[in-house]
C-alpha cells in the first residue's frame, strides 16, 4: 500500500505564506495609490475653500 503523497504542516504555511505575499504586495501598491490620489484631491478641495473664503472676506 502506498500512502498519500499530502503536504505537512511546514509546506502548508509555506504554501500559505506565498499566497499571502502574492495577495498583499498589489493590495499595499493599491492602497498606497488610493492614499496619494485622495490626498491630492482633498488639497484642491481645501484650496478652493479657502479661496472661496478669501474672494467673501474681500467683498465685506
């Protein structure tokens, strides 16, 4: 009888760790991406309120 050719604990974690890797590397470059893009928009956003301030405090 031959036994089962089924992976250990130490090829699973490997195993496991690889597909975490592969998974969180674009998940960080995306998010990284997502963070840099929504703080440019919040800055133009923050610009235009204060001009909008500036343009009211000029009219008084």
């Amino acid at each position: 009888m031959v036994p089962l050719q089924l992976p250990g604990l130490p090829e699973l974690l490997i195993a496991v760790l690889a597909l975490g890797l592969q998974l969180a590397i674009p998940a960080f470059v995306a998010l990284v991406v997502y963070q840099f893009m929504d703080g440019r928009n919040a800055y133009e956003e923050r610009i235009a309120a204060l001009e909008d301030e500036v343009a009211r405090l000029r009219e008084d």
